[in-house]
C-alpha cells in the first residue's frame, strides 16, 4: 500500500482497458435494447415458467425511490443523482488507485460495472424517458442488463470495503474528494480566466 496519496504512475495507461470496458457494457446494454427489446415492446414469454420472464415495459419511474417519494421521479432529480453517482464512482476509485501500487481485478471490475450501469442510467433517463426493462423475476419487479451490472458493482464493493475497511477510511476519502474537487475548481477558474483576457485583447 501507498499511504502517501500519491496517484500510480500509470494511471492513464492502466485507464484506457477500463475505459474500453466500460464503453463496451454501455454499448451492450444499449444494443441490447435497441435491437431486441424495443421492437418487441407490448410482447412477453417465460425464459423459465414462473421463475424469470421477458416482459419488456418503459418504467417512468426514473428513480426507484421515486416509487414511494414523487419528487425523487422528477427528470432533473434523478439526472442530478444519476450524474452524482458517476462522480462517486470516479473519485471512489480514484482514491483507491492513489493508494496502492497496481490495479487488482475485483476494484477494477467493481469500478467498470458501476460506470457502465450508471452510465446506462443516465443514457436511459435522457434519451428514453424511463429505463426501458425487460427482465421479471418471478412476477415481481422487472430489470434490465444495467441494474445486472449494478448489483454485481455494489456487491463487490461491499465485499471490498469489509475486506478493506482499516486500509480505507470515510475520512481519507472525504480529504482526498475536497483536495479533488478543490483542484478542478481551480482549473476552471484558470480556464474562465484565460478565456476572458484571450477575447478582451
């Protein structure tokens, strides 16, 4: 371990797999969709009878608290979350790449699952309207392949925080989000300012 927060040096080139990981689960969900589902709209059969179902529908809902709390379905609250989410993904791991040595495939996996579901969400929300599921268990609520990818992130990350949890503490994270965040405000406000003197002279 690394405790000096210093980020691994090959960050960028550990980071194109992952990025290439995440595009293609994005792709997948959304091809997935769009060649399969949505054409089948109104259509549902059993996979394996009273256990698992398609059963395609548009779930309004963009948010699964917005089931019980109406404000949370409200499109720009739940693409606020949605893009929250992404951040916390990001900084979350992030923060683990600038405290070990070499990338380990479980946070790797966890981290791309999770981008890719969220990204999926947000894609959903702005592009559908809704999540466009079409997986049922057991006549009861009804997924598609993002909330798979999601499940499987936030079970891995469980797994990693128990397994973890003297290594990697709430307040570590929390220094290392506001030195984060601190550093791309001041990058914008550099930006901002040499955009305004470029177009007064």
């Amino acid at each position: 371990m690394a405790t000096d927060g210093r980020p691994f040096r090959s960050r960028k080139r550990l980071l194109s797999p992952a990025v290439c990981a995440i595009v293609a689960l994005v792709v997948a969900d959304q091809a997935v969709k769009l060649a399969l589902v949505r054409p089948l709209l109104g259509i549902s059969f059993p996979f394996v009878e009273g256990v698992l179902a398609f059963y395609p529908k548009v779930n309004e809902n963009l948010t699964w608290g917005g089931n019980f709390i109406e404000p949370l379905s409200l499109p720009a609250v739940a693409i606020a979350m949605n893009v929250l989410v992404i951040g916390l993904y990001a900084s979350g791991y992030a923060f683990y790449r600038a405290n070990v040595r070499s990338a380990r495939p479980v946070p790797a996996a966890a981290f791309c699952l999770g981008m890719a579901g969220s990204v999926c969400g947000l894609l959903d929300r702005t592009l559908w309207g809704g999540s466009l599921d079409f997986l049922q268990v057991a006549g009861w609520f009804v997924f598609d392949v993002k909330d798979c990818y999601l499940v499987a992130s936030l079970g891995m990350f469980v797994v990693l925080a128990l397994r973890h949890q003297d290594e990697f503490s709430v307040s570590a994270y929390a220094r290392f989000s506001k030195d984060g965040a601190l550093r791309v405000a001041n990058r914008l406000r550099s930006a901002i300012r040499k955009g305004g003197s470029t177009g007064s002279s």
